[in-house]
C-alpha cells in the first residue's frame, strides 16, 4: 500500500524537491551519524526516515516534516529511525512508525525491514512505540491512539476500531 500525505496543508507546502537523504549502505547511515554531530559524533542520532514507492530508505534530520523528506510524494512507510555508531559500526537501535503527516498502519514493519537490511542494516524487532492512526467519523480529526483508548482527542467521538487514516478520496 502506498500512504499520502493526509496531514496540515500548510505542512504540505514543502516542494516537490525530496530533501531525504538515500541510504544505501552502512557508510551512508554512518556518514549521516557523523554530520549531524557537528563537532562531535553522537552515540545515537534519531531521524526522520520514509521508505520511497520504490523501496528506497531516504533520511532527513527529526526536526523536518516526512513529507519533506518524501518530496511530497506517497510513500511505503514513515516514521522515526534511531541510529547508533559504535566502533565504526551502524547498528538500528529503535525504529517507530510515528509520521502523523502520512499516518502509516503497524502492518508497515515488514517493509521497512525489508528497507533497513537492503541497507546493509539489521533491524530491530518490530516498531517501538508501535503507532495506530485513527481518522474520526464525527470530526474528520486525524488521531494518533494512545493507550489502547480510540477517543478522538478534538471532539471526544468514539475511534473505529479498523484502520481509517486513508480515505479513497485521497
């Protein structure tokens, strides 16, 4: 399945450029460690990461917005990607699916697995926090379930209970 941007409008105003950055290898995860240190090398770095329709992993520093790094485009997956460099060695230390902008299903897990070990990188075992997105049926809210509890946080509406973040109309 491929995810589109569901998220703010004025979000969705980044351009079509993708400002991702593509991993390919550990050199290149090890090479984004370094450069987002500065002056000092970070035992763990987190990023934003989207996996491309085409099964790329691309990067883009926390503080920057999936659809950017997505280039606006629909993506197989999304969320934040935790990085370790010890030893010259890149290791994935935590992986989540928590992209409120495209709202990706738990069920995405196998393809960003698929995404980090193309990369030469061993992948954890599943998402952490495993993140469920809920659409409310009352308000048109976007929500990210938390707890277990499908409130929806603008309106107080009951939550469906299956995956509603994407319409067909999108």
């Amino acid at each position: 399945m491929l995810y589109r941007y569901v998220g703010s409008c004025g979000i969705a105003r980044c351009g079509s450029d993708v400002r991702g950055t593509p991993v390919t290898a550990p050199a290149d995860a090890a090479k984004w460690i370094t450069s987002a240190g500065g002056s000092r090398t970070p035992a763990e770095v987190t990023v934003t990461f989207v996996v491309t329709a085409e099964g790329a992993l691309l990067v883009a520093d926390r503080h920057s917005e999936h659809v950017a790094c997505a280039g606006g485009r629909p993506v197989r997956a999304a969320g934040e990607l935790c990085l370790a460099l010890e030893g010259g060695r890149v290791t994935v230390t935590r992986v989540s699916n928590q992209s409120t902008g495209y709202c990706p299903e738990p069920e995405t897990w196998a393809v960003v697995a698929a995404a980090l070990r193309a990369a030469g990188l061993e992948p954890p075992d599943g998402f952490d926090p495993r993140c469920e997105f809920r659409r409310c049926e009352a308000c048109g809210a976007l929500n990210l379930v938390k707890c277990g509890v499908f409130e929806c946080a603008g309106c107080g509406a009951d939550l469906p209970c299956e995956y509603n973040a994407q319409t067909a109309a999108e």
